[in-house]
C-alpha cells in the first residue's frame, strides 16, 4: 500500500492507532498473564474489561488476545467486517473433538456445508423434530413423583441429551450412537472450556480428567465413525433424522455431498453446540421462576390456556408469549460465555489498526449484563422483553444470544421449541420448589451453567 510521508507523519485524527495503544486489563502476571484471573473468576473477569475500554487486551498465558466489549464493535466482528475474520484459537482446540463441523470450518467449506445443512432446521424440520421433544418431556415429567428431591442440572442435561440424540439418530443402527452420547457427552462437556482455554501442553500430562476426556472423545468418535458407515452401507431410509439427512445432503450450487468423515463431524458439532447450552438454559429457568412467583402464575396460567389438556405442540410455542420472555431473559443472564475470531487480513477495529492473525475475542454473557445497556442487569425481570419497555432499550443489536451474521447459531429455532415445550410440559404437571438454604452457584463453561439446582417437585394445582 502506497502513503505519502505527510500521512506516515502526521496521521489524520481519524487514522487508526496501533494495537500498542489498546488499554490492558489489570492483574497480568509475568508468563500466566491473565491466566490465573480468567481461571478463578471468568465471568467476574470478562465482565470488568468494559471498563476498561471498549476493546482492550488480555494475556493468555504470552499471547495477547484482544477483547471487545461493546454492541457495536460485536456487530462490527460479526456482521460489518466479518470477511475478514477466521474462528480463532478457540475453535482450533476443539478441532480434535468435533473435526471441521460448522462451528469450527471457515470460508468456502463453511458456505457450503452450511448451504447443506440450514434446511434440517427450517420450521418444518423442527415441527417435525418436536415430536421427539415432546415426548422426551412428557417420559421425565412422568417419572417423578411428589416429594422428590431432584437436581435440575443432571435433569435437564439428560434431556437435551435424551432429546438431541434422538433427533440425530432414530434408527435401530443409531442406538449404539444414543448410548454412546448418553455415556461419554457429559464427560467431554464438563471439560470443555477448560481444554479450549488451556496450553496444548497441558493435555498430555497423565492425570485423571486427561484420560478420561481422551477415552470418551475416542470412543464417541468411533461410534459415531461406525454408525455413519453402517447407515450409508444401508442405504436411504425414508427417515427423517439428522443422519439420514446429512448423508443425503447435497450442496445446491457445487452439487457436492458429505464424505462421511465430514458427516460425522457435523453430529459432533451439533452434539456439542446443542446439549450444555439447552441443558443450562432449562434448568435455570425453573430456578429463576421460582424466585418470580408472580411470573410463574402468569406463564401457568398461559400454558393452560394455550395448551388445554393433550401435549404441548410445536403448533403452541408461538403463542406461549410469556414463556417466550421467561426463556430470553434466561439467555440474556446465563449466556454463551467467550468467543474468538482471528483477523485473516488488516482489520481496523473501534479505531484500532489490528495486523492479520490477531486474536479477537467477546463475551454474550458480558455483553447481556453491561448496565449501559440494561437496566437493573443482573436481576431476572422477562418484562423487559415486553414490545413497549423493549422500543426504549438498548435494541435488538445489544441482545445478541445466538451470535449474528454468517455464524449465528443454527438451532436457535430448534432450542426454542424445544425449551418451550419441555418447560410448558413440566410447569402443567409440577411446581419445582428450591431446596431451602442452596443458592446454585456459576460454573463458566460454553455457557453459564450452575453447579447444581435441587429442587423439590410438588404436584400443581
Ligand atoms: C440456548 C441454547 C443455545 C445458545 C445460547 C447457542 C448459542 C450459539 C452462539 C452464540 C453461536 C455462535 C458462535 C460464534 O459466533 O462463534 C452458536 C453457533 C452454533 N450453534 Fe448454537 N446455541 C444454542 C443451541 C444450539 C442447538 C440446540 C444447536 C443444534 C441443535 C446449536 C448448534 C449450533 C451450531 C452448529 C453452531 C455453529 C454455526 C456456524 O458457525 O455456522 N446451538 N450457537
């Protein structure tokens, strides 16, 4: 690129200034930088960086990561300049564990696959699905009983487990894979964010989280391997799971199909961008409207009218408003926690000049607690979601849970569908009572879940 000296002199008040200008947070230590912060306290950690800036650098371990905190440098990120941006460092460690599935693939492979599998989640698609959801629900409200006392972390996680899994693989050649998923997801999913956000070195050391994680990822892949090998020597089945689905994929403008290595990674992914999230998401709402008894009537009462005596449907869930609010506003407070992207080419971010192969990072769960955006944020209040309190807030582009751009998540539909079914199931039948003197503490993980909800069932009204 050509300048003349004038403008390498004196740089105009609009030209960008170098990285060397962004503020650093606090606290770096030498070697761990911010390491050890972001270990004991994540959630408090990435939520004090916006005052500091809006974008301003943090230290993983040496390497710099540059973190933005404000709406309008994550649309930026992902919408304005998001061609010139990668998945970033995050992503590359979980490459091992869900390959080149859509979460993680970039450019051309991600358009395309992308193109392949958008319609497995269309509206359709996920009436389809929600018969499985239903179901799923109905079998665990029915297999509890007044007074028992039940931890609505483990609950819910075999649900969405029990749920997803089900969708994927219908067939009689699935079940090894649905049993599989039953034994090793939760294993992987616990370790998680710690592996993505720790040295590589560290995953070699012998200890007992290693060998387990590195045997239910092993074995997950190799069911899956062998499941997509049986379902492709079978045949098409007529059936409407994701399996067959993926297997019969074909990429409208290159006419390409799924190899069934790259079949395999996108159940991987789908596995692991679908479970925790959906698992936290429906346990903290039962713990959030117990402490609104008001809006658990309100909702109570909605579902009864909307639902009447058979199943909840997928035909119900646009209607079921207030639920509607309830599950936003649990989004908003227990989000997606970090994501990363890298720049593929010179980016100029909030004034910032940010050279290719600099690693950018945002946290949703930050973001949907900034009180300049939301009032009274940490307090659970599904009103705020009302249409006339909304036109005065901070708008749509504040309350971003399912990322945005070519990225955002594909299975929003899907997870609210499947929340509002479950959530409207259980409510009807029981009242979730919290077991005095706990208070569920925040585990950082892909997202904010809790470390564990008890609570006691009592029959409803
Ligand atoms: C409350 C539940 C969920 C939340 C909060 C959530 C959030 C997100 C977010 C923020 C992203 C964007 C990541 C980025 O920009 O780097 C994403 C991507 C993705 N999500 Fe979700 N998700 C949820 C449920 C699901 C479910 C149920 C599925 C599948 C059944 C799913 C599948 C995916 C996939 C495949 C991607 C990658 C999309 C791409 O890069 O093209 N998610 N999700």
């Amino acid at each position: 690129m050509s300048s003349t000296s004038e403008e390498q002199t004196a740089p105009s008040p609009t030209s960008p200034t170098s990285l060397a200008s962004v503020p650093r947070a606090p606290g770096a230590m030498p070697l761990l930088g911010h390491a050890l912060a972001l270990w004991r306290d994540p959630l408090g950690f990435l939520s004090s960086l916006r005052h500091h800036g809006e974008l301003v650098r943090v230290n993983l371990g040496t390497m710099p990561m540059y973190v933005v905190t404000t709406p309008e440098l994550v649309h930026e990120v992902t919408v304005r300049q998001v061609n010139s941006f990668e998945k970033g460092r995050f992503f590359d460690r979980l490459r091992p564990l869900a390959g080149n599935g859509l979460a993680n693939s970039d450019g051309e492979f991600h358009r395309s696959h992308r193109r392949m599998i958008q319609p497995m989640f269309s509206r359709d698609r996920i009436t389809g699905y929600s018969e499985i959801m239903s179901s799923s629900a109905r079998e665990l409200a029915g297999s509890w009983k007044p007074g028992d006392v039940i931890d609505l972390e483990p609950a819910m996680a075999g649900y969405a487990v029990e749920t997803l899994s089900r969708t994927l693989f219908s067939s009689e050649i699935g079940l090894p894979a649905v049993n599989a998923v039953r034994e090793h997801l939760p294993v992987l999913l616990t370790n998680l964010l710690v592996r993505a956000a720790s040295p590589k070195l560290l995953d070699r050391l012998p200890i007992r989280a290693n060998r387990e994680f590195d045997r239910a990822a092993a074995e997950l892949r190799a069911v899956i391997d062998e499941v997509v090998t049986r379902a492709r020597a079978a045949g098409p089945t007529g059936r409407d799971d994701l399996l067959s689905l993926l297997l019969a994929a074909q990429d409208p403008d290159s006419g390409t199909r799924l190899t069934d290595e790259e079949a395999r990674d996108e159940l991987s992914t789908i596995l692991f961008a679908g479970a925790e999230t959906t698992a936290a998401t429906l346990a903290w709402t039962f713990h959030e409207l117990a402490s609104r008894p008001d809006v658990e009537a309100e909702v109570v009462a909605e579902i009864r009218a909307v639902v009447g005596d058979g199943p909840v449907t997928a035909l119900h869930v646009p209607e079921l408003k207030a639920l509607r609010r309830v599950i936003d506003e649990v989004i908003r407070l227990h989000g997606v926690t970090l994501l990363m992207r890298r720049t593929t080419e010179p980016v100029t971010l909030g004034g910032v000049a940010l050279p290719p192969g600099t690693e950018v990072a945002f946290s949703l769960y930050a973001l949907h607690r900034d009180p300049g955006l939301y009032e009274n944020p940490d307090r659970f209040d599904p009103d705020r979601w009302l249409p006339e309190r909304q036109a005065a807030g901070p708008g749509r582009r504040a309350y971003v849970p399912f990322g945005a751009g070519n990225r955002k998540c594909i299975g929003d539909l899907f997870v609210w569908t499947e929340a509002t079914i479950a959530i409207a199931t259980i409510l009807d039948r029981w009242k979730l009572v919290p077991l005095a003197g706990h208070t569920p503490r925040e585990v950082a993980s892909a997202v904010a879940h809790a470390d564990s909800i008890p609570m006691t069932v009592a029959a409803r009204e």
